[in-house]
C-alpha cells in the first residue's frame, strides 16, 4: 500500500546565507498549492531564533504589504486557489551573535482543506526550513575588546612608560590574520628586549612573527572568548617631549573572518586604540641658578674662595619646587673648607660633600642663596679653575607633583691661577747624636718656583730651648737676630733661591729624635686684586737629633725642673692677614726628656686661647698630618708621650672682624708626671704667643 502524497508543498529561503552583526536578510516563503481545491482558514507563523529581530512593515504576501503584521505572531492569509500559491516574504535583522553561527528556524501555513467535495474539511498545518541555512558569524574585536593603555598618566623625558594593549575576539568566529601595527610616536624609541606577546589567562607566549612598527602577526587564529586574550607589552623610553606635552601612541589591528563554511567569503576589519601620556617638560618648570667666586680671578694657592650658588624658582605657572638639592663636585685643585656652608646668610650644618637640601620649598620669584668656602691647593696645569654648580628639584602645582628630578646646571664659572709658589728644603750638618756644647748648621733653602715675583719673604724656624742660636745669616751674610721667628729674606723674582743658615749650638740635654720643620711666607701683589695675596709653605728635616741628659737616677723624682722635660712651640702661616681670611697655626708639642709624660688621668694636653676676632674652622685639625673631627684647639688631648715623641697639631682659623687688630695664639701644655706610681703630679708649660696683624 503506497504512502499518500499531499497535493501541496512549503519551501523556504534565505538571502544572503551568510550575515553579521546589523545585517538585513530577507526570509522568502512559498506555499504551493498543486490541488484543484481551495485552501481556506489559511495562516502563517515564523518564529525567527535568538539574535534575529523582524523589520518592522516588511512582510508582503504575494507581493501585498501587510502593515502592522509580525511573522512572530501567527495571522491570516487570503485563501489559496486550487492550483495556485501563497509567497511570504519579510526582513530581519541581526542583532547579536548566536554561539554557534548556524541558525535555522521553522516557517509554518496552516489550512483547511477538502479533498473531496462534500466531504467534511482537514485542517492541516505544513512546515518548512531552509534549504541553505542562514550562517550568522563575526569576529569582534572593537572598542571594548581591543584596548591600549599606558602604565603611567605622565611622564618626563629620560622615562620608560610601560604599554600593554589587550586583544580579545568578541564574536562566534575565529579571527584569522591577526596583525597589530604599532609605529611608536616621534621622540620615543622601543626599549630593547621589552617586547612580549602572552595569554592573558595562562601566561604562555603567544606565536608570531614581523615587529610592532611593520605589522606584529598572530600565527594562531584568534579564537572567540575571553579565556583566549592576547596582551602585547612593551616599554617606549621618551626622548623628546613632544609639542603640546600630550604623547599619543595609537596601535592599529586589522583581521580576517569567514562567517559561512560554506561560502569561501572572507570579512575584513579594522580597529584603533590609543594611549594618552602627559609628557612633563622641564621647561614647563624652568629655574635660574647662577654661581660667583670671590675673589673671582688671579688665584694663588692658599686663597681662600668664597661661592655663592644663587636658584630663584622662575615659572609662571604657580609651580612651587620640592625637595631640592644643591650638589657642587669640586675640581681636584680646591679643598672644601668644612662647615663654612650659609643659605640665606644664616650658618648650616649641611655640608657641600652631601649635596645641601634646602629645607624651604622654592615659590615663585623668591631667590635663595647658598655660600661655602674651598681653599685653592695647587696649581692646575693649564692654570684654570672650572666649576659649575646643580640642582634637582621636583616641580608642584597645587600639591599635585608634576615633574619629579628636573636637573639645571649653571655656567660654569672660571678662574686663573697665578703660579705663585715656594719651596722650602731644609738640612742639617749635623750628627745623629749629640753632646752639650756641640755645634752645626741648619741650611734652608727658599726657592720661588712660581713665575712672579715674591714680597716680604720670610722664613719661620722654632728651635727648641735645648738648641741655641749663635748666628744666622742669608745668602752668606749674617743678620743682625739670632732670633728665627719671621727670619727676612725681601722680595724674590721668579726662579730665584736663597738660603738660610742657621747656626746652633747644643745648650742642654734632654733632646730626643728631634726633627725640625721651616715655614716660609710672603706676598705676592696680583693685579686686580686690592689686597696682596699671602702664600706659605713648610719644609722638614729629615734628621733626628738627640742630645742626650746628664746621667740622672735610675727613677726621676718630681721636681720643679721637669718643666724641661716638655717643648711646645707654635707658629703662624702668615704675619700680617685681613678680615675674611684664613690663617694656619702649627703647634709642635715634644717629650725631650728620658721618662713618659702624662698619666692616664692627666694626660698631655694642649688649651689655647685665641682672639676673639677668629674662629676656628671646623674639620681643619689634624695631628701629625692625621685629620681629627669633633676636637677644636681650645682643649686638645695627646695623651702619654713617650721619649723623644713629638706631636704636630695644625688648624686654621678664620678672621672675622679687625677689633682688635691684632689676633694672638696663646697656648699651655699641661701633664700629669707619676715615675713612683705614687700619685700624679701635674705640671705645666707655657708656649710662646704667636702675634698676627689683621690690616
């Protein structure tokens, strides 16, 4: 028995077979009727699927439009003559992505229907899909999932800014040559070996080949969903500001996809992201920082030069300048005199070698002015002193840090050095040991080395009370002075020597490895310069002397006479100074005697008291050419001094005022004296006065 056909047949169509996101299709559907009756009671129903939408006023049947009618909702159609048709037709839009992109869906004519005249009506209802069904596929990479981002909102030139741009596929389908161009702004350049390309998710590397600047392709297709994020990381260091200080950095993407496996039609999109970065320019925060030197030319060594760094905060923008800091590396021929820093005339603890932190924030058109002192050492070779002086500040505006670490360096300042110069060898004749009534010649020898001539040269030379002067002479001709304080020798040229001879005699014992040190000083008129610049050198020689005591009992007993046992002796770098200046004082304290001086609870000490018109230049002392920190003259502890120790203090001191005019160094020596074990006896020593004139 043969299987019944129906007399009438439903298709459907779609066109286009392929669509995406805001496409319009257009749904075709055909009832034919292939009976010679009439279908009556005729309806139709098409419930599209997820992400289609019906176009309002779009349906027509059989060419007529049917206004207000949704083929969602199921309506009535005129009846269908025998042998004849019914054609639906509407448009939908596509609204969203499904999850896979087949869709299909169901039209549906319902009727009646009498296959035999008289006989009752079949009601029947007849459906129909696609032939080819409708393929709904995107690969979505927009706005939202195609996003650059720097690592920092503002930066400074010199700055690495970190970017990441992130690149998910949004869509249902696979996106296929992926390529990410990134030309990096004008003024920055691609940090080296900064590149990466991983898996949000797992943080594996992700293939690809070429560079940001030529197109950086994904091996891989890029597959839906956000568990298959790329990030793209790199630094860009900023080279140059750029104009308007604004940076934009923008990546570019472009991909491929196929929406239909069946139809070989590729789409191909494009997308944009940038990144702003405000690019803060020191210029925006600009600073004035100028340096002087007084005296600011024909230098000598052993001048003392004052700077002055002054900054004033210059902007316009109502920038107030934070945390800044005043660094001065001085050249290898100037000496840094500790603790001579001022700012804004008052004294500060703050010392150059640490860099100088002003504790007051910098406000517009307000200058501050930092001084320090350095002493002029030696002579540089190509006769030339350069300096410049820095400061690193951060700029504020409104208590927002702007700019972080701006740098600005003054002109350097330079100034000649006059080769004004000494030298002093000194020697003896002598023996190493001597008896009382011996005697021998010191020779010094003053050379002007320097290539200008010298005035009032003079030569300084201490002896012990053990040593007596019998004669000195210069060049040959005795003098009219036995005394060796400020021995005259008038003015040198250049390249010229003269000698010093001085002649002794052994007086007494108690002498011990004695070795004895000149001081040479003069002037030296410098044009331009209203004061004669005042220069000092020493020199030492090489040779011990002992003169030994009179045999004494084995255990010395306290006696008035100790006070011979101990020589302090001091001198002056120079005879005449002025206000501003600096003078030297070196003090030679000696044991000439056989038995220790000083007990553990009187040590040897030194206490000088000097003009109330100096004050003593912190970090200058030094024993024995040994630098000694937190100890000024006025108390000094040499502890024990053994037989034949000699201990060399030397400082400075600076003149601060002329009244009165005329600075003096007054020292005592004092020491405990205990050979019993008994119980310290304490004894003292007076040193001469050393007299200097201030003019």
């Amino acid at each position: 028995m043969r299987e019944a056909t129906l007399p009438f047949t439903v298709t459907k169509s779609v066109n286009p077979t392929s669509a995406g996101l805001n496409d319009t299709v257009t749904y075709t559907v055909v009832l034919n009727n292939t009976s010679a009756n009439t279908l009556s009671n005729a309806t139709f129903v098409d419930q599209l699927p997820a992400g289609l939408e019906y176009v309002p006023n779009t349906l027509t049947v059989n060419g007529q439009a049917k206004a207000g009618v949704d083929p969602n909702t199921q309506f009535t159609i005129d009846d269908i003559p025998g042998n004849g048709n019914a054609t639906v037709t509407f448009d939908a839009k596509v609204v969203s992505l499904p999850a896979t992109p087949k869709t299909e869906n169901t039209a549906q004519f319902g009727f009646s229907y009498t296959p035999i005249t008289g006989s009752p009506a079949q009601t029947l209802n007849l459906s129909s899909t696609e032939a080819n069904p409708l393929y709904i596929g995107d690969a979505v990479i927009g706005s939202t999932n195609f996003t650059k981002t720097a690592g920092a909102t503002s930066a400074k030139v010199g700055d690495e800014i970190p970017y990441t741009i992130a690149i998910s596929n949004g869509g249902n389908v696979n996106a296929t040559n992926v390529t990410l161009t990134d030309a990096l702004p004008p003024g920055t350049t691609l940090v080296a070996d900064s590149l990466t390309v991983t898996n949000k998710q797992t943080g594996a590397n992700v293939d690809y080949t070429g560079d940001l600047a030529s197109g950086l392709n994904l091996t891989n297709a890029l597959q839906p969903g956000t568990a298959n994020e790329v990030d793209v990381s790199y630094r860009a260091l900023v080279n140059t500001a750029p104009v308007g200080n604004t940076l934009t950095n923008t990546a570019n993407l472009s991909y491929q996809y196929q929406r239909n496996p069946n139809d070989p039609t590729t789409v191909t999109q494009t997308a944009t992201s940038s990144a702003n970065v405000n690019i803060e320019n020191a210029s925006d925060y600009p600073i004035t920082i100028t340096k002087t030197a007084n005296p600011a030319n024909n230098l000598v060594v052993g001048d003392v030069v004052t700077y002055t760094v002054t900054v004033e905060n210059t902007s316009t923008n109502n920038a107030t300048y934070t945390n800044t800091t005043i660094t001065d590396t001085l050249p290898d021929n100037l000496t840094y005199e500790r603790g001579s820093v001022t700012i804004n005339g008052q004294t500060s603890t703050q010392e150059l070698t640490n860099g100088i932190t002003l504790e007051n924030d910098l406000a517009p058109n307000v200058p501050t002015t930092v001084t320090f002192r350095a002493v002029v050492n030696s002579i540089p070779q190509n006769k030339t002193i350069s300096n410049t002086a820095s400061i690193n500040y951060d700029a504020t505006v409104g208590g927002e840090i702007k700019q972080q670490n701006i740098d600005a360096t003054s002109e350097a300042i330079t100034s000649n050095v006059v080769n004004a110069s000494l030298n002093v060898t000194k020697t003896d004749n002598a023996a190493f040991t001597l008896a009382i009534g011996d005697t021998f010649n010191y020779t010094i020898s003053v050379s002007n080395t320097g290539e200008v001539p010298l005035n009032n040269v003079t030569v300084t030379d201490n002896l012990p009370s053990q040593l007596e002067v019998t004669q000195i002479s210069v060049d040959g001709a005795p003098i009219d002075t036995l005394l060796t304080n400020n021995i005259p020798l008038g003015d040198m040229n250049a390249n010229e020597t003269k000698t010093v001879v001085i002649s002794v005699k052994a007086a007494s014992g108690g002498l011990n490895n004695f070795q004895n040190t000149a001081i040479a000083s003069s002037q030296v008129n410098i044009e331009g310069r209203t004061e004669p610049a005042e220069i000092s050198i020493s020199g030492s020689d090489n040779n011990a002397i002992t003169i030994p005591t009179n045999p004494t009992p084995i255990i010395p007993t306290p006696t008035p006479n100790l006070l011979n046992l101990a020589s302090i002796n001091s001198i002056a770098s120079k005879n005449i100074s002025y206000v501003g200046d600096a003078i030297s004082y070196a003090t030679i304290v000696s044991n000439v005697g056989n038995v220790p001086l000083g007990t553990y609870d009187v040590p040897v000490t030194v206490f000088t008291e000097l003009s109330p018109s100096v004050s003593f230049i912190p970090g200058s002392l030094s024993i024995n050419n040994v630098p000694v920190n937190c100890v000024n003259p006025s108390q000094i502890n040499l502890g024990i001094l053994q037989p034949g120790d000699v201990r060399i203090i030397t400082y400075s001191v600076r003149v601060n005022n002329a009244c009165p005019n005329i600075v003096y160094n007054i020292q005592k020596l004092l020491y405990g004296y205990d050979p019993l074990y008994i119980g310290t006896s304490t004894f003292s020593v007076n040193g001469n006065i050393v007299m200097t004139y201030i003019n």
